[in-house]
C-alpha cells in the first residue's frame, strides 16, 4: 500500500472504532461544555477542595474521547510541577455532564 492509503486506513480506523468513541462521538461537536467552561469547572473544583498549585503551571486542557466517559468526550485539564519531578502533576478531568474529578497529585 502506499503511505496516503496507510494514512487514510489508519484514520478511518480511528473514527469507527469503538476504542476511540467510534463516529458517533463527533455527529454531536462542539462540545457541550467549552474549553473556556471546562477551565473554570476545573479552577472552581481546585479552589474548593483547597488544593495547592502554588508550585505548578497550567500546561494544557485538552478535548479526549474515550467510550468510558458519560459522553464519550471529556476535558482534560493538567497542571504540571514548575520544578519538574516524578509525579506531582495534577490531571482535572470535565465531563460533558459537568461532573469534575481530579487523579495525579501529591
């Protein structure tokens, strides 16, 4: 095969399948809750769990689909250590349903 039919097989195997949310996970973009929205629910939960990210930096909020999520779609938003060592990052993750949980951390 040629590397574009490689490329648009790959792709297409992305989209249908059900590890990646499968295609009916993009019939319903945007989002419901936006970047923006996403950012405050998790800055919010931070705040009101009191966690310290004194020494941290927001590194990135990011769209994934996983068919484990309540929409197939959640925000990931991570706080990464200024010093950098193992562990120490903070994972926010915001569900379409607006459902905020956090992991990583110490």
């Amino acid at each position: 095969m040629t590397r574009n039919m490689l490329l648009i097989v790959g792709l297409a195997t992305m989209l249908l399948c059900p590890a990646y949310g499968g295609a009916e996970q993009f019939a319903t973009l945007p989002p419901p809750v936006t970047l923006q929205q996403a950012l405050d629910l998790a800055e919010g939960y931070i705040k009101k769990r009191g966690i310290d990210l004194s020494k941290h930096y927001l590194n990135s909020v990011r769209l994934t689909h996983n068919k484990n999520y309540k929409d197939g779609r959640a925000w990931i938003v991570t706080w990464e250590l200024i010093v950098p060592s193992d562990g120490g990052q903070y994972f926010i993750t915001v569900q379409m349903d607006k459902s905020v949980s956090h992991g990583g951390g110490r």
